[in-house]
C-alpha cells in the first residue's frame, strides 16, 4: 500500500546481536592500520602483537582473571569443542566419563557425541519443569573415572541460570575439571572468575554486541589441555593459527562497552521483560500465554512463550511478514521444525513444546518495539481463531 512504512524490529539478540558503532570503528582502525602478523619480529608485528595483548589484557582485567588464561577462538562452538576435547585428552589416564545436563547447547551435545563413538560415556543430568538441574543429580552422577563436568551457565533457550558456583564447589571436592559454557550469560550475569569455582569457561564475542567469528576461552592456570588445532604457537601453544587481530579489537571494545553500560542495561531488560509479558496477556488473553523457563533464576533478555494455539512455526511465518524476527529453539529440518530437545528434557505439554517462541532483546529495542510485536501476537492470535 502507498506510504506504508514497513517495520522491522528484530528480538533475535540472544542468537547474535547487532555490532554496536564503536566496535566496528575499533575494528576498521585495526583492519585499515595494523597488517602485520602478530608472530613477526620485525616492527608490524610488534605492533599487532601489542594490540592483541592490550586487548587480552583488558578483557581480564574485565573477567577477573589473568590475562595468560585466556585463550582466543573463533567462537563459542570452537571455546566449547576446544574445552570438552581438550580436557578429555589430557585426563585419558584417569578415564572416560563426563557429565553434563540433557539441556547444553549443541556445541556441547554434539561434541559429547563424538567422545561416545570414542568409547567415552557421559551421564545427561535431566531438569526440572523449569529447566534446572538438581545439585543432589550431580553429587550423584560423579564416579572414579569422571574426567569432566560441563554445564552452561544460561540457558540460550528459555534463559534459566543454572546454580554454577554450587555445581563448582562439588566439582572443586572431588577434583573434577569444571566447564561452563557461559555464551549467552556474559552481559547478563556479572562474572568474575577468579571468584567462581570454574576451570574452564566459553565466550561469545556477537553475544554482547562485538562480531562474530571471534570467541574466547578461559583455561584456569594450572589446567591441562590438548590443543585441537596444530601449527604455530600461538595462544601459548593451546591455539594455533594467527590472530584475528580485528575481531579481538571488536570484543575487546564490545566488554569496554558492558563495563560502562551493564547495571543499566540489567535493569532496562528486566523492566522491558515484564512489560512485554504483561502486553502479550493482555493483547493475547492471559490464559493463552504460558511463559517457558524458571520464574525468577532467568536472564531478563529471553522471554520463551508458548502460544499452545497456533504452532511455532505459523506464529514465526506471521510475525516475520509483519517485520518481526523472533525464533524457535527448534533445529530446521527439510523446511520443518523439529521439537527443542530443551523444551523436551524439561517435559513440558506437547501443545506447549510444539507452539514456544523465542522473543529476545537488546541494544536498538524499545517499549514501543515489544508493545507493538504483543498487538500483533495478538492480531494474529484472533485471526486464527476465526478460521479454527
């Protein structure tokens, strides 16, 4: 129609967020003025390696952790292989058990299916209706030969927060490795890690307004762990290849940036969280909403509804011609979506599992956004309802 403006409002931040201004200046800074590689001797490679450490050693400074404990990849999936491959093959002689929860991102489910074909064994933890894990279902899993517990700090589906510093303290007893994958906690969760009961821990550098393509994993001092990639000595030996001297730019101004700006953040997605809840039950009829996830351990920026009249991927089809982007935490297959194995391991009803949608916010949102995406949840809501 003449003079229609056409919205677009993307709520899809807990998959990747948008680059935030500053970070793309300090990456074209480097990728305009900085050329050398960082393993040169001469004075271009001086110079990137300078860069490279000024940023390591800010990105600690930020964690809590010693700037040596960080090694840089090219993502959370390759922090999460790096931390589960790497640790099971430097523990070989003390066995092949690993425990984890039935709810971890696929980065580690998949991998922990490779170790099986291994001849590894690994305990999947269940969780409650809310998605947490029973600290007792730990204590209880741990055997002689366990070599590894990895649980994630942040559900990246429904956004529940697990109790890692109590998992830790039962890791620490019992001299177990413990990883977190902490991808969608970091700008959402204050982390310290010299304060945390955690060996190893995954980053994301897209989760926090930085690019993709760069990720970050802390290896506690002390730890042992077999590199996956093989070549130079890069990253003290734990990481070879040469450095992405520009994505580390780009996350090491995105953490300058949450430093300045989490508290309030924190507090402007928890407000926006509830009032978008309330503006769905009001727009949609409050009995014809259920809210996914635990109702007080949860990240304010994820809010997992289910709509149990209408299926997830009808409702995605209709938010997505009306300007809006949201998702499922469905895998897609052949041009149809597949249950979340999230959803399915918290044993939700199956009209709830088959109609969840994953609404996620962040820099660039506003009140207006979300009041605007419940009209037409809404809107959509009773125009099925017609044709029913």
């Amino acid at each position: 129609m003449r003079g229609e403006v056409k919205v677009n409002i993307y709520l899809d931040h807990a998959a990747s967020t948008p680059v935030h201004p500053e970070v793309a200046t300090a990456m074209f800074e480097v990728m305009t003025g900085q050329f050398g590689n960082a393993s040169s001797v001469h004075a271009f490679g001086r110079a990137a390696k300078r860069s490279v450490s000024e940023a390591r050693d800010k990105m600690a400074a930020y964690l809590g952790s010693s700037p040596d404990e960080l090694v840089f990849t090219s993502g959370g999936t390759e922090s999460d292989n790096l931390a589960i491959f790497g640790t099971a093959a430097a523990a070989l002689d003390k066995g092949k058990h690993i425990i984890t929860s039935q709810i971890e991102h696929h980065a580690v489910l998949h991998a922990l299916a490779s170790l099986e074909k291994q001849g590894y064994e690994v305990t999947y933890l269940p969780v409650d209706s809310y998605g947490m894990i029973d600290i007792a279902d730990v204590e209880a899993a741990i055997r002689p030969d366990t070599v590894l517990i990895s649980i994630m700090y942040v559900n990246n589906e429904v956004g529940t927060v697990q109790n890692i510093e109590e998992i830790g303290k039962i890791a620490k007893a019992h001299d177990i490795p413990f990883h977190v994958d902490a991808v969608q906690a970091l700008g959402s969760i204050p982390i310290h890690l010299h304060q945390l009961p955690v060996d190893l821990m995954s980053f994301s550098a897209h989760k926090i307004n930085g690019p993709q393509g760069i990720g970050l994993l802390y290896v506690r001092k002390g730890m042992k762990l077999e590199p996956m990639a093989h070549g130079g000595l890069q990253e003290r030996k734990r990481r070879a290849g040469t450095e992405n001297m520009a994505g580390i730019a780009g996350f090491a101004k995105a953490m300058e940036l949450l430093e300045k700006t989490m508290g309030e953040r924190m507090l402007q997605d928890a407000a926006l969280r509830q009032f978008f809840i309330e503006e769905l039950q009001k727009e949609a009829g409050e009995n014809a909403v259920v809210v996914n996830g635990h109702p007080q351990q949860t990240v304010s920026h994820i809010v997992n509804v289910s709509f149990p009249e209408v299926k997830t991927e009808t409702m995605l089809m209709n938010l997505d011609v009306e300007g809006i982007a949201a998702a499922s935490g469905s895998a897609c297959t052949s041009g149809s979506l597949e249950r979340s194995h999230v959803l399915e391991a918290m044993n939700l009803p199956k009209e709830v599992m088959d109609s969840a949608i994953r609404f996620s916010f962040g820099l660039g949102n506003s009140k207006n956004d979300l009041e605007y995406t419940a009209k037409k949840v809404g809107t959509i809501l009773k125009r099925l309802r017609k044709r029913a």
